[in-house]
C-alpha cells in the first residue's frame, strides 16, 4: 500500500518490490523493503529501467515512432478525416483549429456569393426593363446581368483585401507575395461559386442540379491544398499565427535576409541543424518571433513543433533511447511528435535560469546543467533539427550594453549541447512601436497593425 499511494507507481509496484529486493533476504518481505525501493527509484534511470516495461505495456502508452526529423506526410485520407472532425464537431465541446476556420471562411464566401447575388439579380432585372431591354419583370430577368455584377463586386472585394495586407507589410521581410494572392483568388472563387449557386437557382429544376452538382465538385476539388496548408501548421501548437513580414521595419536588410535565408533554405534532414535564440525584455515580442519562424517554416511545408521548456523537461525527464513521451494535444488536432519535428520551438527558458537566483539574475553556468543534466535524455533528438530558444525576461535585465554578451553565452551553450557544427543564430528583440489603427479594405477598422515585434539585431554567434 505505501507503493501503491505514491505518485508514480501502480497497484503492481509492491510485486515489482518484492522481486526486486528478492536479492536481500532478510529485508525482502519487511516495510523497511518497499521503503528502500521507492528511495532507491528516485533515480530516474532506474525507475525507467524497472518500471519501463510497465509504462511500454500501458494501454494509453502511444506505439513507438522512430525519432528524428521527417517532413510532413498528409494522405486523403487524413484530409478526409480532419474534415470530418472540423465538419461533424461542435466547437463549444471541442478545440476549434485552423482548418476549421478555414472551412468556415469558404462555406461563409459561399454564402456571400449566394446572397450577393439574388439582390443583383433583382435589381438588374429591374433596369433591364425601365431600360427597355425586357418586356416585363420575372424572376430571371435579371440572371445574367446579376452573375456578371456579382462576380465583379467579390472580385473587388478580394483586390482590395490583397492590396491592404501588402500594404500592411513593413517590408522587413519579403512579402509571401504570392500566397497572399493566391488566398485573395481562392476567396473570391469560392464567393463566385455562391453566386453560380444563386444563378443556379433561377433556373428550371434539371440545369439547376447539374449547375449545383458541378458547384460542389468545384468546392471540392479547390480545398485539399488549403486543408493541407492549414492542417500542417495546427499540428505545431503555435500559441498563434503571425508573419514575420508584419514585424516592424527597423532591422537591417542584412540582418533580415541573414534570418530568411535560413527559413529558405528549408529544415533537417535536408539542411544541417541550427540553433536560434531568441531574447528581448517583456512585451518585446519573443513568442511573436517564435510564432513568426515557426509560421513561416510550416507555410514552407516543414514539420514544426511548439512547446514550453517545463514540458520538454517533464518529456526528457521520462525519455528512454526509444521512447519519448509527448502530448499529442486535442483529439480534432493531433499534434506532430516533437521528437520527429524538423522544426522545435521552446519557449519560457528565462524563468528556469533566473527565478531562483539572487536578485533573479540568469545563470548561464545553472542553465548549462540543466541542458547537460535534465535535458541530456533528449539531446540527441533536438541537434537533428532546428532548435528555436525563447529567453523569458531576464529579470534584472543587464545594463545595455551587456544584454547582447548574455544572450551570446546561452548561444553558445544551447550550440555545445546540440553539437552544432555552424555558429548559432542570435534573435535580440527590442520594445515594438506604439500601435496604430489600420485601415481596412474598403472601410476603417479598429484592427490594428500587426507589427507586433521590434528586432534589433539578427547575428550569428562564434560556437568556440
């Protein structure tokens, strides 16, 4: 019983004592046995070695994957799926995702095409005949000319959206250009598709199913690379999404192009590992960064995962050479295993190596124990990928002229434990500017501007 009331340990943990102190047979059936034993399994490589069998046999234990980095594999069947669930859930019971959202955006352009176009329709017929051009009204009169004018107007709709965000851009960072207009052109396709719809309806029972049938095989068709997009990026547990070319434009070209020729150039296996720091005071920015690289890896087809320090030690804590723990997070998302992420973002480093200091100040030397020490069951999974580290406040921060020599030594610390063969890369944050309300498409708005992050400077940092 005292075994089997202790954290940790199962109703089976007594036999397991039992058998274990079976070597010592003057202790083996005593309370002073089962005593030593649980003593004796705060070592955690012992416990693992002991219990590690019990924990593989668990009915909630995940199956085993291979660790290492691996790009995303999303077959139909899984876009299927994860259209059911966005689909069949109900988002007061279960976590809403990005995919979901973006399923709701379409069937709500749908609908807009759709309401556009009955008013258009109406409207249009009305002025074909005080224009002479139709004898009288009816409900049709009005089909073609309402199309065309719909069209258009969701068109212009979508332009002036496109235009807005480019302007929003600061021009730090280059434009995802080309995805942005593609969203703009698939916006607008699936508001046409309403419209179609609308026009579908004005017509005699026959050619308006065949019209309808044929709306929804375009629905269909367009989705699976959006699905896909959005689905690869939910599964990275991102607190948010945010692109780095809405970061504020005071960094340098050379710093700017310095971080996007890493993004790039892809992720593990495909380019060698590096190590990314990021640090700067409170409101800097640090998670919008993070947020920011991991967004822009994801967008770029890399499997990338997000979490907090105090989970990737509570994983390493129980991590064995082929098992290592994870949340796999809602059921309707199904987080990526960090353990195969090519991209992995730890964010909260700060309060683990300066809340329990005097004067709250970082200790590098406590932080390298913990990477040697806590994190060493896990170091070699995160030198096969990218690693993001997020400082927390360093808390007094350091006069000004020494925050950049801090954050160069946990650099080269986080580089020694991953073993990193290239210099690593350093992310120093700075305030952001005061925000300003942002004009919108066609209206103003109360939204504002997305320049949520200043940088001050990107550099890359001698591992020696």
């Amino acid at each position: 019983m005292l075994l089997e009331g202790a954290k940790g340990f199962g109703p089976s943990t007594p036999t397991l004592a039992s058998s274990y102190m079976g070597n010592f047979p003057t202790l083996a059936n005593s309370r002073s046995a089962s005593y030593l034993f649980l003593c004796t399994l705060n070592s955690s490589k012992l416990r693992r070695k002991i219990l590690g069998a019990e924990a593989m046999n668990s009915k909630d234990s995940a199956p085993v994957k291979p660790a290492g980095p691996t790009a995303p594999q999303l077959t139909s069947r899984d876009l299927l799926r994860q259209f059911w669930a966005d689909a069949y859930g109900k988002e007061v019971q279960t976590a809403a995702t990005y995919s979901y959202t973006w399923l709701a955006d379409q069937f709500g352009h749908i609908c807009i095409g759709l309401v556009v176009d009955f008013p258009a329709t109406v409207v249009s017929g009305l002025v074909m005949v005080q224009l002479g051009w139709a004898p009288k009204f009816e409900y049709d009169t009005g089909i073609w000319p309402g199309l065309i004018f719909t069209i258009a107007v969701v068109a212009y709709w979508e332009w002036r959206a496109y235009q807005s965000s480019v302007k929003q851009a600061t021009g730090a960072f280059p434009l995802d250009s080309k995805l942005l207009r593609d969203n703009a052109i698939i916006a607008a396709t699936y508001m046409t598709l309403g419209a179609i719809l609308g026009f579908a309806f004005h017509l005699p029972l026959k050619p308006a199913i065949l019209i309808s049938a044929g709306v929804v095989v375009a629905a269909i068709v367009l989705a699976p690379r959006w699905l896909r997009q959005k689905i690869i990026w939910q599964k990275a547990s991102m607190p948010y999404l945010f692109r780095l070319a809405d970061a504020a434009p005071n960094i340098g070209s050379e710093d700017a192009k310095t971080l996007q020729n890493l993004i790039d150039a892809g992720a593990p296996p495909v380019t060698e590992p590096c190590q990314i720091i990021i640090g700067g005071p409170i409101g800097s920015g640090r998670t919008s960064m993070a947020a920011g690289i991991g967004t822009e890896f994801a967008f770029k087809q890399n499997k990338v995962r997000y979490l907090g320090l105090d989970c990737l030690l509570e994983f390493a804590t129980n991590a064995s050479d082929r098992v290592f723990p994870d949340d796999a997070g809602p059921a309707t998302i199904s987080y990526w295993p960090w353990s195969q992420a090519q991209v992995v973002i730890i964010d909260g480093v700060g309060p683990f190596v300066a809340s329990n200091e005097p004067g709250r100040e970082a200790n590098v030397a406590r932080f390298k124990t913990m990477l040697q020490n806590e994190l060493g069951t896990v170091a070699g999974v995160l030198k096969r990928c990218h690693t993001v580290w997020v400082l927390g406040d360093l808390s007094p921060p350091p006069p000004r002229g020494q925050f950049d020599t801090v954050l160069n030594e946990f650099a080269k610390a986080v580089a020694a434990y991953c073993e990193s063969s290239s210099d690593p890369l350093v992310v120093e944050l700075d305030l952001p500017p005061a925000r300003q309300p942002n004009k919108g498409a066609i209206f103003g708005t109360t939204r504002s501007a997305a320049h949520a992050t200043t940088i001050r400077s990107v550099r890359r940092v001698s591992k020696n």
